[in-house]
C-alpha cells in the first residue's frame, strides 16, 4: 500500500479521507496545508507541513503520490503547478468512491475526485483534476474538461460540454447540447437552456448572464 499526502486540509478534503479509507488500497499519511498549523488534526490525521515543506516530507515518508484536496478550479490548478515545481516526480492520484457508477468505457485521469452517488454516463469524458460531486451526474457523451467540477446534485444532460475550470454549482441543471465556456460559472440551482460563453457567470430559470468573471475569481466561501 504506497504512502500518500492530501494537500488542502479542508471539509472537501474530509470527504476524500472518506472515500480512501472505504476504498482501503492507499496508505494516508497525512496533510500539506497553507494556513493550519503543523501538528494540527484534521479528521484524524496531522498537519505535516506546508508547500516548503513537501519536498523533505516526501523524501522522509516514502511518499510516492498525492491528492488535491481543494474544491475551488483555479486554486486546485495553481496548488497542481506547485507541487510539479517542488516535487516533479510526485504521483497525482485520483479518487472515486465506491458507490459512484461510471460507465465501462470511462476513463478517470489523474487528480480527479469522484464522490458518492455521482453518475458518468457512457462515452462521456472526465478531464484531469475535476471533481464530481456527490449525486451529481454527467450525461452520455458529455465532456468535462480539465479542473472543472460539478457540485452536489448537479445534473448533466447528453452531448454537453463543460470549459476548462468551469464551476457547475449546487443542483444545477444543464439540458443536452449545451456548451458551457471555459472559467465560467453556473450558479446555484440554474436551469441551463442554451450555451454560455467564457469567464463568466449565469444564473436563474432560465439561465441569464449576469456578468463577467476574472479567470482566477473565487466562487466558494
């Protein structure tokens, strides 16, 4: 069982701890976080360090992989080009719970989070560091690409695309055809009836564009 780090020692990240310890095949160490304190617990396991850190954790534990454990996109994508820096040859891991139903022929990359419940349907494609939120669902030949995520209860219909870094918020729903932009923001229990652009955020019912987004703005509290 190889020795592995959570990077991000959040509430997201306590669902990871979940989903690794019902799995049983990965051997947590530990967390690297920014703002917590060494020594700290979180959900069972200690603060060992923070990104100054990872290369000397790394080398004294074994640790062959790691897991981000940051729901925000863009914040998940700048913590990724970190650890790459500091520590080239670390592994980035996926995780998928197992009551999560992904179709036979869908492959899951590397730094992908899949939580209970969520559905990929078939032919459909996960990108590299997304996260799949619990009972949230991706339609047959939909594309979610790299770091975006669906949030809880968001449903996804066929032949839908999803951006890059792209947020799909709580209980949102997208109806098939549909191309969401990259960076881009879905709000809060939006229904989605035609194509949004880049960089922005939309929401209500029908789904309006309310205004544009930097490509780095924060959208979770």
């Amino acid at each position: 069982m190889e020795n592995i780090l959570l990077f991000g020692a959040s509430g997201h990240s306590k669902m990871i701890i979940d989903i690794i310890q019902k799995n049983n095949t990965l051997n947590l160490l530990g967390f690297i976080d920014s703002f917590k304190a060494i020594g700290e617990s979180v959900y069972g396991f200690e603060v060992l360090g923070n990104e100054s850190h990872l290369s000397t954790i790394v080398e004294k534990h074994n640790i062959t992989g790691i897991i981000i454990g940051i729901g925000d996109n863009s914040a998940r994508l700048k913590v990724k080009k970190q650890i790459e820096s500091l520590v080239p040859e670390l592994k980035f891991l996926s995780v998928i719970h197992p009551n999560a139903i992904i179709a036979s022929d869908v492959i899951i990359p590397e730094g992908t989070v899949i939580m209970s419940g969520a559905i990929v349907n078939a032919d459909a494609k996960v990108g590299k560091f997304c996260i799949l939120n619990t009972k949230s669902s991706l339609g047959h030949d939909s594309v979610l690409e790299d770091f975006a995520s669906l949030a809880s209860g968001v449903t996804i219909g066929g032949n839908v695309k999803i951006g890059h870094s792209s947020a799909i918020c709580l209980s949102a729903s997208i109806i098939p055809g549909v191309v969401i932009g990259k960076n881009t923001v879905i709000g809060t229990g939006a229904i989605v009836l035609k194509s949004v652009g880049d960089n922005l955020i939309a929401y209500g019912n029908p789904a309006k564009v309310i205004r544009e987004r930097p490509s780095n703005g924060k959208y979770l509290g």
